[in-house]
C-alpha cells in the first residue's frame, strides 16, 4: 500500500497499525455514504401513497419479494418513436465508417429513461390482420419520408387517414406477387415447403415478407433505422415480422445455418467491399443448400446500366467480382432470369477443404469463435465451416413444412440436456399451456393478436403450440442462456438472441402479446425488474396484453409494479396449479401525452 503521495507503508509494527485503523474508518464511512446514495436513488421511483409491500412470511428466505407500488411518469412526446439502443441523437458519438454508427449503441445506465413511452397524437389500434397488411392508420406511423423519395416506386402511399401499401418496390414495378412468382419459377424448393425460414436485408416497408407468408414462408425482415425512417416500424404496424438491425461490424443476432434464404432487393449493401465481408456473415447465417436472391445492380447490367448511372464496363466487373468472392466461399450460380440471380450454398465439403489452402481467400474461420455466437460478435473476414458431421443441418435433409415443426432438430444434442425426448416433452407441455392461456385469454386465436413475442424461449414451443392461429411468434433466446436458437430455426420457426438488460431493436407499441415464462426468476440477478417491465411497455401496443408466467416469489412484485405502468393485471393458476408457479395476465391501457392536443 501506498500514502497518497505515493511513498510506501514502513513495514515496522508501529507505523501501520494507525494507518490500517484509519483505513477502516474511511471505508465504514464510505459504504455509509454510498449507501445512502443508493437507497436514496432506489426511493425516488416509490409513490408517496406506496401501497403494502407484498408480505413475506417470518424466517422464509423464499417468500415473496418485498416491492413498493412505483409510479412511472410519462416521457416528453419528443419520445414517441423512442429506440434506446439505436437513437438517431447519439448517432454523432459513433463512427461513420461501414455504417457503423446505425449498429447497436445502448445508452449507459446514467442516461436510461425512466418514463413510460406515449403513442404519438390521435394513435388508434392497428387495424387488424389481415386487412393490415395493405394499409394502416396515418396517426399510428406519421412518418411521410418514404411516401414522398419513394412515391415513384408505390412502396406506400397516403390516402386520407391512412397508408396504404400497394406492394411496389423499386426492383418489382408490377408488384410483389409478380415478383415472387418469377422468384418461385427459378427456386422450385419454394413451393414444396421445402424453403421455410427466410431474411430480407434492408427490407423496404416488408412487401417482399408479407408476400410469403401466404406462401408458407416466414420471414425476418431487417432494417436499419435511418433516412427512410420507420421501415421496420411500417412493417410491424402491418403485421409482417420484422427488427432492426444491419450488417455492418457486427454479426446478426441469429445462429449459424439457419435460415433456409437470404434475399437482397437493391439493398445498397456494397457487397463486394471490405473483402467481401457483409457476404461472409449471410453465408454465415445460411444453412448449407440454402440460396441466396439478388436482384438490382449488378444483375442483368446488360439491359439495366443506363438506369444505374454507370458504364456497362463498370457494371460488367462488379457482377465478375460478385460472382469470384460467391464462389471462392462455395456459393454456385442456381439460377438467373431477367433482374434476379440465385446463388445456393454449397453443402460438399470438398469445396471446404479447399479453404485449407493458405493462399486462398477468404481463408476457413479457425480463430475460435462460436460459430453459433453472435451477439456483440465482430464480423471476421473468413468462412464459416459448416459442421461435416451435422447430416441433417442441410436443407434438403430437414423435414418439409410443417412436418419439421414437431421432428427433434439434431442440434437438440448440442443443448446441455438436450435430447430428443427432452424435446418431445417440451412440445407437449406447451400444447397443454397453450390450450389454457386461451382459457385466460380468448383474445389469443382471434385477429385481435397478431404480433407475438416469447420473450425467453427455449425450443419455441410455445410458438409450435400457437401456429395455427392468426399470428407469429419472435422467439427471444437470451445471450446469457444456453444457445437454443439453432433448435428454433431447424424446426422452422424465427427469433433472435438478446440480453434483456437492454432494449430491443424495434419501435415502440409493435407487439400485440408479451409472453415470458421465468425471465424474472432467471435474469433477475443481471438485470433490474423496472427496466425490464418499462421496456416490456415500450414495446407492447395499446390495449395488448402480457402473459407473466413466474414463480410465486416474483409474481405478486411485478404486479405491483406493473400498476406503475398503467396496467391491469390479474394472477391465474397455472394449468395444473401448481402452487411454487403463477400467471399474471396484463392489458396495457391506452392514453395519450399531456403534451398533445
């Protein structure tokens, strides 16, 4: 140890023994204070009229959680299309370079807002799937960006009181029915249920997504939040899956080998920049056999340069480029007609082995990275390896849709207790769950819920249980659980990786129903109840509902504390009532800023 003038304690017995003495004082009086500042800080969210904390029994170190009633005031109106972690105000403290700055930056603990997230003047409930996914109320997205660059183009338009949305494009002017169809012309596996799970990098406004869904394809939409404004939030109010996110330095928050397509409609990716680095991460993600659309430059430069404003000899080499960095990561040429291309994803692993080769780039990925993890992962310039052993990884040795749902995906294994009767067991109980939320909540199969988030998921079940009805499921897999995500995708099913301790890349009032089956119980100890519930808020819409599936020990807190967010709550048994367990069912009350008309 050291004075504070940075000469050192004598050692002698009589020199320290007033130093360390003194010490101790200083640090008692410190933890004093800073005990202070914490309970202090933790007493300004409790309301003066703070209800009976809930009771925990005498000598029970697992009764309830002791919580005071707390009161969340509104945020200013300014926060109405609030996106923590990718807030177009902090976008100057981050670099421009490969659009860095558009990537996940979440505010630090000192800058996190507190307050409850109004809906912007004279918002109305969505109208309802499936009128939705065709038009939407004005007020609810009043974002005129896109309808004026794009007018051109028929992404929206505005007609009164509404958006509506013709289902344009800047690659498919004849719309997107007839732009997929020519899409399934040249990839028959997209009739036969064969494709199931796809991505839409820099999606629009989703028509290409919402177009498949009547195709049996479910669909990851994905956008960034920039100059065209609310992409992602359009294609939410419209009831089409879809985050925020793009492909910049970091990798998507997905799993290798798990989607079956990735498509790219004139999505301005510069593909073949940075060595080829953005390609890396959709071959990445990609389950081997799986394809890859492209449509818009280079494709089809014979007929298309003019429009470009290039020469035909620049577009020329961007395609050869293209097509060398596709190949040299065992992609081939599927397909090609008019202004699209396919490329499908190899899955013989000769031309892996080839990856060997010192000289060749992009070289085999032998850094130690997961090839499975990916949140807050940096891009790498190198090929991911499919597993030579995984047989049933490759697209055309899944099940076909819907029977993949209900087979145990052989990366079940690779889960810690993991098997497939741990699997079959799962997709039983929450066939039995799901059967009872409907008791609980009659609004669940109806067109009153359409956008569903499980917000901690294990295999999916819940969404396997619920496929039938009207609506789609994002399955949240948490960062900090075992990574069965791979598990979701292989069963044909979407979702993400996230750490609740943070927001989540959407817009505020995008999900109908809220489900989490002990996230509190699990997360608790990383990450703090409020924030957790006002983030819950911020994304569930007016009038949507939450189903709290918890231990007894947290379910009457977080009922406490969800009055603070203007919630209605009530506990229900569980289906087999089970008394260590209950459910809290919520509705989200809709009311408007004070600072509005």
């Amino acid at each position: 140890m050291k004075h504070k003038d940075g000469k050192p304690y004598q050692s002698d017995k009589s020199s320290w023994k007033v130093p360390v003495a003194l010490a101790v004082v200083v640090l008692c009086g410190l933890s004093f204070y800073l005990g202070g500042i914490f309970y202090s800080d933790r007493e300004r969210y409790v309301t003066e009229e703070a209800s009976k904390a809930v009771d925990t029994p005498m000598g029970t170190a697992t009764g309830p959680i002791q919580i005071k009633a707390v009161s969340f005031p509104e945020c200013d109106a300014e926060y109405q299309d609030y996106t923590p972690c990718t807030d177009p105000k902090r976008w100057h403290k981050y670099g421009r370079h490969r659009l860095a700055f558009l990537e996940r930056h979440c505010p630090p603990s000192f800058e996190r807002q507190e307050c409850l997230v109004p809906p912007p003047d004279g918002y109305k409930s969505p109208i309802r799937w499936p009128k939705s996914r065709n038009e939407c109320w004005y007020r609810n997205v009043p974002y005129d960006w896109i309808n004026k660059q794009k007018s051109n183009q028929h992404w929206l338009k505005k007609e009164g009181e509404k958006f509506l949305f013709p289902g344009g494009g800047t690659m498919f002017p004849n719309g997107v029915g007839a732009y997929v169809d020519l899409m399934q012309d040249l990839i028959p596996q997209m009739k036969d249920g064969t494709i199931r799970t796809a991505i839409d990098t820099g999606c629009g406004v989703a028509s290409w997504g919402g177009d498949l869904l009547d195709r049996g394809i479910l669909t990851v939409s994905l956008a960034p939040r920039d100059n065209h404004q609310a992409q992602v939030q359009f294609a939410l109010e419209r009831g089409i899956p879809a985050i925020l996110g793009i492909i910049s330095t970091q990798r998507l928050p997905f799993p290798s080998n798990s989607f079956d397509m990735a498509h790219c409609s004139r999505c301005l990716i510069p593909w073949t920049e940075f060595g080829g680095v953005y390609l890396l991460e959709i071959h990445r993600i990609l389950r081997p056999g799986g394809f890859w659309v492209l449509s818009g430059p280079p494709v089809n430069y014979q007929h298309r340069w003019r429009g470009w404003n290039t020469t035909i000899e620049e577009q020329k080499s961007d395609y050869d480029k293209l097509q060398e960095l596709l190949t040299s990561m065992c992609f081939k040429l599927f397909n090609k007609k008019n202004d699209i291309a396919v490329w499908q994803k190899l899955s013989d692993n000769n031309c892996y082995k080839k990856l060997d080769n010192p000289d060749n780039y992009p070289s085999k990925c032998d850094d130690g990275t997961e090839p499975d993890s990916a949140w807050y992962t940096p891009l790498r310039p190198c090929v991911v390896v499919p597993n030579p052993s995984a047989k049933k990884l490759k697209l055309d040795s899944l099940p076909k849709w819907p029977e993949r749902l209900h087979v145990a995906p052989e990366r079940v294994s690779d889960v810690r207790g993991g098997s497939a009767g741990a699997f079959k067991h799962d997709d039983g109980k929450w066939k039995a769950r799901a059967k009872h939320y409907k008791k609980l909540l009659p609004a669940i199969g109806t067109d009153k819920i359409r956008n569903v988030m499980d917000m901690n998921t294990l295999y999916g079940g819940f969404a396997a249980a619920v496929v039938d009805d009207p609506l789609w499921v994002m399955n949240v897999v948490s960062s900090y659980a075992p990574n069965t995500l791979p598990v979701v995708y292989d069963r044909g099913l979407i979702g993400t990786l996230h750490d609740w301790c943070e927001a989540f890349s959407t817009y505020p009032r995008t999900y109908d129903l809220l489900h989490l089956d002990g996230l509190f119980s699990a997360e608790s100890h990383r990450c703090e109840m409020k924030y957790v519930l006002l983030e819950m808020d911020r994304i569930l819409r007016p009038n949507g509902y939450a189903i709290i599936r918890e231990s007894s020990y947290f379910v009457d807190a977080i009922a406490t504390m969800a009055k603070g967010t203007r919630w209605s709550c009530h506990k229900e048994e569980t289906e087999y009532s089970v008394e260590k367990e209950k459910i809290l069912i919520c509705q989200k009350k809709l009311w408007y800023s004070k600072q509005n008309s």
